[in-house]
C-alpha cells in the first residue's frame, strides 16, 4: 500500500463533497509529475485530501477503489484519473504550517514541491500526520 496527498480547491471539491458524494473521479491534474504519479496509484492506496488557497490544511482521508485509466471526459491517453471513496474526516485539521514547523517533514514534497497536486507521503510522514490529528 501508498499513500498520498490529493490537493484541491475546497470551493472546486472538498472534502465534504466527497464525504457527500462518497465516490468519485479524482480528475483535472495536469502536471506531468502528477499524472505519473496518478499511474502509479494502485486499488487499496490511501490520499489524504488536502485543500489548497486559503485553507492549506489536510481535511480528510480517502482510499484509491480503481486502478489508473484514461480521463473519459478528455480521452486523451496522457491525462490518468482514479476513483476514492471518502474514509473518514481527520478529527483535527492538519495546517500547512504545523507540517511545516515539524522537523520529521523537512524534504517533503508537499513543502519542497508546494504546486504538485499529487504527492507521495512516506509512511513516516503519514504516521506523523495522523499522531498530529488527536
């Protein structure tokens, strides 16, 4: 199993959305980076949900329910989507600036790469995220 970190807007789709949807198409990545590692996903991975702009915090947890497939909106082979499914709500929020404060999470990639929308967490840095929840 990996784990991930899936950015998005809160006022495109946040995770109370997916919570209220239950499924969905994690679609619209388009960084080059991203997309491979939207590839390399794998059914039973779990992301946390994090939302971007003014929030900048991990909200909830999500688990990969379908292998990598062409984005059927697009149909173009380059542009990979997955399906989740909502798992649970972090019970605290986890700021962008507490990871950033925590010396365990120097040359992650949610800092290091702060545009890519799809990031690989460790699972030291996916312990730490949730021990830093309670």
């Amino acid at each position: 199993m990996a784990y991930w970190l899936l950015k998005s807007e809160p006022n495109v789709y946040s995770y109370s959305d997916l919570e209220r949807d239950v499924q969905t198409i994690w679609d619209g990545v388009n960084n080059n980076l991203a997309l491979k590692h939207i590839r390399t996903m794998a059914v039973g991975d779990l992301a946390l949900i994090y939302h971007t702009g003014d929030e900048r915090r991990a909200m909830g947890i999500a688990e990969v329910v379908s292998p990598p497939y062409i984005d059927p909106q697009l149909n173009d082979p380059k542009r990979a989507v997955v399906d989740v499914k909502a798992i649970r709500s972090l019970h605290k929020p986890i700021t962008l600036a507490q990871i950033k404060q925590d010396p365990l999470f120097e040359g992650f990639d949610l800092i290091r790469i702060s545009r890519l929308s799809v990031v690989p967490v460790s699972p030291a840095h996916w312990q730490r995220i949730l021990d830093k929840e309670f």
